[in-house]
C-alpha cells in the first residue's frame, strides 16, 4: 500500500513539519445579540442561512476569505474562491457539505 495516515504529508503535519504545507480551517461564526445566533458575514453573497455556509481561512490573515459556499434558495448555492485555491479543489470541498449534513436541515 502507497501512503497512508503515516507517510508523507499526513505524517509531516503532525510532526510540526507544516513549513511547506498550506493549512486552511473554516473561519469560526461570531455570536451576534441581534439575532442570538452565530454568524458569519459574507457580504451579501449568501442570503439564508444553513448548516452548509461556511468559509475559509488561513490562520495569519482571517480576513482574507479563500473560499466561501452558502445558500441562497432553497435548492441554490453560491461559491467563491480566490488564490490558492483552484476551481477544482474549491468544488470538490463543496461537495463535502452536502455529504455530512444531508439530514441537518
């Protein structure tokens, strides 16, 4: 078997070996007293809320939105993506919030 969860960047990640790996997390919601729920701002982009809106971000500038998927009908999703993220990658993470969440809404 070629790879695995311990060879190569898998490995290398949880060695402290991340100098050369790009790491990306969802940017966390921020609790609005408005509303009494979290949130996140997308600009207009997304207009309803979902369990599927999400972003990401990169640890040292959380302002700076590599992608972002959102609902914005009840059968529509809008999607955006910049640098260094392709239109492939940026779909392909997109399909994993339909996976996951299919009975949360």
């Amino acid at each position: 078997m070629v790879g695995g969860p311990n060879s190569g960047q898998p490995r290398k990640y949880r060695e402290g070996g991340s100098r050369d790996l790009l790491v990306l997390h969802n940017k966390s919601p921020q609790w609005n007293e408005e509303t009494q729920s979290f949130v996140l701002n997308f600009s207009g982009r997304v207009t309803q809320a979902s369990v599927k809106n999400f972003q990401i971000v990169h640890d040292n500038d959380l302002d700076y939105i590599v992608m972002q998927f959102g609902r914005v009908g009840p059968d529509h999703f809008t999607m955006d993506y910049k640098y260094p993220i392709c239109l492939f990658q940026a779909f392909a993470i997109a399909l994993t919030s339909f996976d996951a969440k299919l009975a949360c809404e």
